[in-house]
C-alpha cells in the first residue's frame, strides 16, 4: 500500500483533514509530544503509530509508578 508521505507532523495535519482531526482528537500534552517529534512524522500511519507507542508508554510509567509504592 502506498501511503502519501510528507514533510513533517505540520505539513500533514495541514494538508490531510483526516490526519487533523485525528490529532486533535489527542490529549493536549499528546499533541505536544507528538509536535516535539514532528521531523519524524511523515505519514497518517506514522502519525497513529507514534500516538499509540507515547499512549503505552504512559501506561506503563503508569503502572511503574504505581508499583514503587511496594517498593519504597
């Protein structure tokens, strides 16, 4: 499948309305991790991949957080 790539995260949600609402749709403090890695960002896929691996990762600091409490 051939995917239309472009330059950054802001050339994409300017151009791809799909790719805008989806963003916006994010948590403001996603959105601003996700504008930190825009250089990077090049495809409405590579868009949703990054959004779901910062999600997780969250997650997870989530729940280590959490089990310090066990550990302290």
């Amino acid at each position: 499948m051939n995917t239309v790539q472009y330059n950054s995260l802001k050339d994409l949600i300017n151009e791809s309305a799909s790719s805008r609402r989806f963003f916006l749709s994010l948590p403001a403090r996603m959105q601003s991790q996700l504008r930190e890695m825009g250089g990077c960002i090049h495809s409405a896929a590579e868009l949703r991949l990054t959004a779901d691996r910062l999600e997780n990762h969250a997650k997870a600091v989530n729940i280590s957080n959490l089990l310090d409490r066990y550990f302290h």
